[in-house]
C-alpha cells in the first residue's frame, strides 16, 4: 500500500434515483467525504437525464475522484428496464469521459462478497459492514450501495484489505 | 400546414455507428439539409459516449432543430443489447434536454408504414421511399434510418402528407 491519496466516486444509476459517495484513502483507513442521492426528479426524459448528468458532474468537480467504480451490469430483469438503466447510466460514463475520469465496474456479487463477506448479502448487511468499515455508513440505500462499489474497487486496486473473512 | 419553418433532427442511436439526418420544411416539401453517421472509434466506453454526445451537440448547435426524433424502443433483442442501446440513447436525449430541444419518439412500425406504407418495409424499401420524398437518401443505412423517423415526425406533427396509399 502506497501512501498516494486516492479518491474514488462510487455511483449505483438509477433512472429516477441515483446514488452516490465519494471515499478517500491515504493512510490505512478509508474515509467517506461525501455520500447522497441524485434526484431526477418528475420530469420529462432528455430534462431527468440532465439532473443526473449535471449532479454526477458537480460531484465529480468538487471531489475530482481519479477514478468512478460502479457495477457491472450482466442480467437485467428484462429488456424495458435494462433500456431504462442503460440510459441512466450512459450520462454518467459520459460524465467520467468528459471530465479524464477512469472508470472501473465490478459486478454485483463480487461488490457483497467484498464488503460484506457473502455474494448474496442484502442490501442492510451491506450496509451494517459498510459501518464497520467506515465509521458511518449513509442511510439512504442507493447510498449504500454507491458507497459499497467504491469500498469495493478500493479492495481491488490493491489499496485495502477489507475482503471479510 | 403552416409557412413557419420546422427543422427537425432524426437520430438513430448506436454504440458503434449514430445516425443522424436533419430535414427542414418550409413550403410544400420538405428539405434535406443535412445526413451522416457519428463513429465512436474504438476507445473506452465513457470516451464512444463522449464521440457520440459531442457529435449530437454539434448537430445541434449547427442546425437548430426544434425537435430530435427518435425511435421508440418497445423491444430489444435481449437485456444486454438493451443495456447498449441504452446508454447510446441516454447521452443523445441528453444532448437534447440539455439543448431544450424537444423530444418526440416513434415506434418503428409507425415510421416504417408513414414512410414506406408498411410496417414491415425493409431498410432498402425505406430509403428507396426516402429518394422519392426527398430526392435524395443518404446512402448509409444508420443515416437513412435517422431521415427516415425525421420524415415521419413531419408528416405526424401535420406538417407533410407522407403517408404513403
């Protein structure tokens, strides 16, 4: 382990909500800068897509994170809202892109495994190691969930130790 | 029909190839000012998004449309292609919203039947009906494809009596 600070902007898109932390490691513990939601509110399409674009941008301009993890996407439910989280989700690559952002995905049993020592955990065991990890974990689970993808590629950038075991 | 001029940009969105075509009608028929195809090179995802979003933008600002049409997705092939389409299709609504360009979406059938007379008109038999219309199609499918839902907008806002009998 180096002693580089690096920051890492985790993000779990979502159409109409979008999660977000920012985690910071120097020394040996990770530290949670920033977590919340990303509101697209109840407009039309092109206008909620701008929400999450420009809110994924300011996040990214305050914290300037060398990297932004989120995961990888293998089955969806179906193709409809497979369609709709791919539309979510390309204004937030594109985000990365424009800002020289790289971007790491793990898929989503790999992330549970990591953080909370099972690929099937649930989202409030998520959630509960997230704590034990850093002190404090955020309550809103689109949250949680952004900040466990970013803990995640922490662990696998080689920067911390938190596989449970 | 009215004598205010319309300007509308068809898109036809892909992770690979963007088609994009841009029709304006004043008088009786309608004219088309501009067609090709955005490529997003080989690079990184975030960086094909950014080819594509820029390219739209430029458009855009080029062109000033009051409208982008698109294609409705009802069904994809499969999740996985969804998930592509969709991050192709949420950086060019983007582009649109962020533009304050109006969004209106037309269910592939609807285009096919408005511009051909049939549904189930293949690619060639819609870009032949585009030569008619237009008196010219731009050769390249992806661009041909853009035009056509563009035509289609025209003839559906009441701006042309397209439909073919």
């Amino acid at each position: 382990m180096t002693g580089v600070t690096v920051r890492v902007l985790g993000i779990d898109p979502g159409s109409s909500r979008t999660g977000y932390g920012v985690l910071e490691q120097g020394g040996e513990q990770p530290r949670l800068l920033a977590s919340g939601v990303i509101g697209s509110g109840r407009q039309g399409l092109p206008q909620r897509l701008a929400r999450i674009f420009q809110g994924v941008q300011e996040v990214i301009g305050k914290y300037q994170p060398q990297v932004l993890a989120l995961e990888e996407v293998f089955h969806a439910k179906n193709a409809k809202s497979a369609l709709v989280l791919g539309q979510a989700r390309g204004v937030v690559l594109l985000a990365a892109g424009l800002a020289g952002v790289e971007v790491c995905e793990y898929a989503p049993r790999r992330i549970k495994q990591t953080v909370a020592g099972s690929g099937g955990a649930d989202k409030r065991q998520v959630q509960r190691m997230l704590e034990a990890w850093l002190g404090r974990a955020p309550q809103q689970l689109d949250a949680s969930d952004a900040v466990a993808v970013a803990l995640c590629h922490l662990h696998w950038a080689g920067r911390l130790e938190v596989v449970a075991t």
